[in-house]
C-alpha cells in the first residue's frame, strides 16, 4: 500500500507508521486521516505484524489538526461537520480497538488531536524534550472526539485542567499524569527495549488482554453511543462564531477577539 502523508515499514513482526508531513508538524488532515485508518484497518488484519510503532517524521509527532483544513471544513455546515469529525473518531476507534500492540513514540509536539492518537494508544514513549498541549478552547473549540480517549488514559481531574486552560505542559508532567509510559534520554533505546518485552508475550494473549481491559473499562463497543455523541459536539463546535474567529486568528497570527476584551 502506498500513502502520500504516510511513511510505512515493515519489518520481522514489527510495523513502523510514521506521519509525514513534517513541513507542517504532522497537521493532521482529512487525507492523513483516512491514510491513518486505513493502515490500521490493514495492519490488524495481517497476521505477521505483532506491533505496530507510530512515530512523526521531523521534529515533531504532530501538531493535531491542520487549522486551514479545519477552517474550510467548519464552512460546510454541521452535517459535513458531522461526516468529518466522525472519521476522527474512526480513526482513534482503529487505533484502539486495534488487536496489535500500538506503541507511540513522541518527540517535539504533541498537541490538540494528536494527544487522541497516543491516548488510543497502549504505550507511549516521550523524549524528555517533548510537550503537550489540549489547546482547543484558545481557538474557541472543543477537544470532543478526543476526550473519551484521553479521559480513560488520565483521568477526569488531568483532563478538566488541561483542556479547560490548553496550557502547554512538559513531557514530565506526561508522564505524571499518565498520558505517557516512558520517558526517555534515549529514545531508539527505549523502543528497543520495549520491543523486546513485547515480543516475549504471546500474540494471541495480548489480543485477547486487550479485549479484557477493554471491557473493564467499559469502553467494550466501538460503536458505542458516546463516539457518536463527541463526533455532534465537535460538529457544533466548529461551526460557531468563537471557533471561525479562534480559527482566523492563528492563520492570521494575532490574539481571538475574546483576549482584547
């Protein structure tokens, strides 16, 4: 398979997926989107991938959405609103619900919706260097279809804070919190350690451990209600007045409306 925001490896039992929009930190966007989900779909399937390693090409993991895109979407009005915030979810659903081992491995950003990728994530891996951010709200917005995810990964009080202010946080706090596993000095060296206690688990355990913690957690159904009911929030969110002022204002460098009261 062939993917134009996707870099793709395959090696003996281990997958790489690396976003490659490096130019752009990683920016997600509607093509990213659909490449991601559909390498997941087809890594899953395959019966020679125990691991799948997403990483970001450059100096970033990602920086979330792609605003410009965001910004021409939220101009179609709530039903392609709708349509594209549920391919978000679909993908953090890929992710998740995945019966592969899913590892991520961050350096630089890690901001908005790219915090959804590692938190339907198993395990992540952050250089110390790395910060994070829910930076939604500061562009009038709302991390919805995230928040299932990242509500599981660190709880309810992390998550009011973090996305409640989007301040910018460090990969120490990361880990504090939850959103991240290990923190790292050496980075390919932590990847390989963590491969190498992976790989001495047995494949067919693994998949149905995943299912186990799954159902713990109550989030069994990838169809469940709450994936339809962020995909309307975010829907909504975006084709508000604060959301089109929030938007402009970064594409346009200076303050939303809201800071010069």
């Amino acid at each position: 398979m062939e993917f134009s925001t996707l870099k793709i490896q395959l090696g003996e039992s281990v997958a790489w997926v690396s976003l490659n929009r490096p130019e752009v930190h990683n920016a997600m966007n509607d093509v990213m989107i659909q490449e991601l989900t559909e390498v997941f779909d087809w890594l899953d399937c395959r019966d020679d991938v125990r691991v799948i390693m997403l990483k970001g090409n450059g100096k970033s993991f990602c920086a979330g959405a792609d605003l410009a895109y965001m910004r021409d979407v939220a101009k179609k009005g709530y039903d392609a609103n709708y349509a594209d915030a549920e391919k978000l979810s679909r993908l953090f659903r890929a992710i998740y619900f995945c019966r592969k081992v899913v590892v991520c491995v961050v350096q630089g950003a890690c901001m908005g919706g790219a915090n959804g990728l590692i938190s339907a994530s198993d395990i992540v891996i952050a250089d110390k260097g790395a910060f994070f951010a829910f930076p939604e709200v500061l562009s009038g917005l709302i991390p919805a279809t995230i928040s299932p995810f990242v509500v599981q990964r660190c709880g309810m009080s992390a998550s009011r804070e973090l996305m409640l202010t989007g301040r910018r946080f460090s990969a120490e706090e990361a880990k504090a919190i939850g959103i991240v596993n290990v923190l790292a000095d050496d980075v390919p060296a932590a990847e390989s350690a963590c491969l190498e206690q992976l790989m001495k688990a047995s494949p067919e355990a693994v998949a149905s451990c995943k299912r186990l913690l799954q159902s713990v957690a109550h989030m069994d159904d990838p169809e469940a209600p709450v994936f339809e009911l962020t995909s309307a929030m975010i829907a909504a969110s975006r084709a508000s007045a604060d959301a089109q002022e929030g938007t402009t204002a970064f594409l346009e460098k200076r303050k939303p409306s809201w800071c010069q009261q």
